[in-house]
C-alpha cells in the first residue's frame, strides 16, 4: 500500500502517475446549485405549514394524554410531532439559505 500523496514508490523509487479525474470515484470540484430558488411566498406557505402540522401534532399530544389507553392516536400524535418538528427546522433553514443566496 502506498500513499496516494506519494511521489514515488517507497520501495523501488518508481514515479507514480496521478490518476485522472474519469478515474476518480467521485467528483473533488463541488458542483454549483442550478436548481432556482424558492420565491418569498413559496418559503412563507411551507413555514406555515410546518408550523400548522407541528400545532396540530402538539394539540393530538394533548389529546392523547387525556387518553391513555388509546395507542393509535398516541402513535399518531408522536408522528405528527416529530414530522412537524422536522419540517420547521427544515423550513427555517431553507428560509436562512434563502436570504443568504445572491440575487440574480
């Protein structure tokens, strides 16, 4: 096994050549985003979204506190939960790139 920064063979001193980029397994260079950005009302519909599944799964949790015994609802509470959860943090985020992202 020899380094891939190496210039040469530690045991019998024969150059190595560099392997070519169609040789590589993957890309080095980052690739640039070609997708368009999301409009400002776009961006507030899915806040809005995630806000009202992330309500509504802590409303189902309220609910299912006052009922124990039901298991479907407390799963589907738990669900409603973690999804609303997930989407808002994914929704600010998209919402932070999107200030940050330059304008054409």
């Amino acid at each position: 096994m020899i380094s891939d920064r190496a210039p040469a063979c530690v045991g019998c001193g024969a150059p190595l050549a560099k392997p070519s980029p169609e040789e590589l397994p993957f890309n080095l260079e980052p690739e640039p985003d070609a997708t368009p950005a999301l409009t400002h009302p776009q961006l507030r519909r899915r806040m809005h979204m995630a806000g009202v599944t992330f309500i509504a799964g802590m409303l189902s949790v309220g609910y299912s506190a006052a009922h124990p015994d039901n298991k479907p609802v407390a799963t589907g509470a738990a669900l409603l939960v973690t999804c609303g959860l997930c989407w808002l943090i994914v929704a600010i985020v998209q919402n932070v790139m999107a200030r940050k992202r330059p304008q054409p």
